[in-house]
C-alpha cells in the first residue's frame, strides 16, 4: 500500500485564465507525485453554492423549471444559487429560496455538503431544508433568469426524474438527503441515456 504523500501533487505554478463570469480560471502547474513529471491542470475556483429543499406544510417541494445553457434545454430543480462573499451558507439558502420562489421559512436545517466536481471545482455545495415554507411575496428572479416555480409531490419528483427534467446532479443529492427518490438498487430502463 502507498503511503498518502505518494498520492498528494505539489502545486509548481498557477496562472489565472480568461475572466468568466462565475469563475477565476486558473492554470496550476502541477508536480506528479511519483514521476516528478509537470502537468498542467485547470481549476475554477468559486464561491460556494447552496441548494434548498424547500417542503410545504403539505409535504409538496417547492422546485424551479429554468433552461440552462450547458444541455440547451428546460430543467427542472429546487432552488440554488452562489453564497455570495461574506454571506454564510444559510443567508444565502434564505434570499436564493425567497428570490427564485417567493417562499420563505422559520424552520432551517443544515443537511451537509458536497464537492460539485473536486476533478477542477474548488468550491462546496451547501444542501439546506426549509420546512413549512409558505410563499410571502412574487418570485423575484435576478435579470438573467428566467424561472417558473412548480409545488410537486414526491411522485411527481420521481416522474421528472423518469422523464429526464431532473438530472442535476447537485438537485438530486440535496433532494436525496429528504427524499426517497428511487428504490435501490437504482437501475435505469432509459432509452435516451444509450
């Protein structure tokens, strides 16, 4: 067996990349821990994230339909956003759940986190319930989105999932973490996905 440090890479160089608008594009250049050899290996470094389950006191979900760039196509997830600098996880849950649905609540709890994709994200995704949400005002999205708020029950969760609308894989684990979304062993019957 290898001992840890023969796995960890050292860090040689780091350049920052083009400027996009969720990420700082960095280029670390990146020693093999065996070979000593240099690679080069891209990071986007972000704030962290945060996902909410958001449940009705009539144990419907409160989810968001949007299109989203990287597929071209309509989704279907709970609400999320970036944790903006100086924001904690749980402000954030509260104003992405009131901005994107209108809904609101008293009663919070914390269900963990998640490396998005640690292959080149640097980030977390924070994974909130908000229980006996009730909507208090209009959904107020920012200028660039464009959402339509939906209450479905769990069925209605699994039939998306079925259908394709709800694929996302940071939306499933946070909606994993309430919900029993599909029965195990999960096997999967889809002809889109061959």
């Amino acid at each position: 067996m290898m001992a840890e440090d023969a796995l960890r890479w050292e860090k040689v160089a780091s350049e920052e990349g083009p400027q996009l608008p969720l990420f700082k594009v960095c280029i670390d250049v990146m020693r093999h821990p065996q070979s000593a050899e240099k690679f080069e290996r891209l990071v986007l470094e972000s704030e962290d994230w945060v996902n909410v389950v958001a449940v009705t006191r009539d144990g419907k979900s409160v989810m968001v339909e949007q299109f989203r760039f990287g597929i071209g196509d309509l989704t279907i997830e709970p609400a999320a956003g970036i944790v903006a600098t100086g924001e904690d996880s749980l402000s954030a849950a509260k104003r992405e759940l009131l901005e994107e649905t209108g809904y609101a609540s008293d009663k919070w709890r914390y269900l963990g986190s998640v490396q998005p994709n640690p292959a080149f994200h640097d980030n977390l995704c924070h994974h909130w319930l908000a229980e006996d949400v009730v909507a208090v005002q209009p959904p107020e999205p920012e200028a660039g989105e464009a959402i339509r708020v939906h209450l479905m029950t769990l069925e209605e969760l699994r039939e998306a999932m079925r259908a394709g609308s709800l694929r996302h894989t940071l939306a499933l684990s946070a909606l994993s973490r309430v919900y029993p979304l599909w029965e195990l062993p999960y096997i999967q019957n889809d002809s889109n996905d061959q």
